[in-house]
C-alpha cells in the first residue's frame, strides 16, 4: 500500500489567500484602477465610453481566473506561447537498438 507524503494542496500554500501570486496581484493592481479612473472621468459619456472604460479591468479579471491543470488564464497563455515560439527540436534520450 502506497501512503503520500505530500498533500494535494501543497502549491496553494505558497500563494496569497491560496489563489493568487505576486505577479497576479501586480496585474490586478494596475487593471482594475485603471478602469475604475476611466469611468470616474466618463461618468455619463455614454454607453460607447462605458464600454471601453471597462474593458482594462476585465481583461485583467479574466487573466488572473483560475483554469483546471494551470495556475490562471495568463498562465495557460504564456505557456502557449513559449511552446509555438520556442525550440521545436527534441534531443532523442532512450534506448538505441543496433
């Protein structure tokens, strides 16, 4: 019989309030104010204006929501990206049949 030694949750004990990291709090910090000035300065400019006033802060929303197998949306993307744009050619390491 297998026993683990390491509990399921053990990553969330390094994150703040188990949810989010250093860099996750530094993109909310600067998305979310920036919609709320933007619609403090276009308080009743119309529905265009209001539209665009929240589209900072919920671009940042969605990029610190959580996602299954990944940390968060801004996560799942930069891996994404760091596979197509990184180096394609794998090493073979294995056994060679002569």
């Amino acid at each position: 019989m297998q026993e683990y030694i390491m509990p399921a949750n053990s990553k969330k004990s390094g994150l703040i309030l188990g949810l989010f990291t250093i860099k996750d709090l530094i993109v909310l910090s600067i998305g979310v104010p920036i919609s709320v000035i933007l619609l403090l300065i276009f308080r009743t400019a119309g529905l265009l204006m209001l539209i665009l006033a929240i589209i900072p802060g919920s671009i940042t929303i969605l990029l610190v929501f959580p996602v299954p197998h990944y940390h968060n949306v801004m996560q799942l993307l930069t891996n994404i990206f760091k596979y197509y744009s990184g180096r394609k050619k794998y090493e073979w390491r294995g056994w060679l049949k002569e």
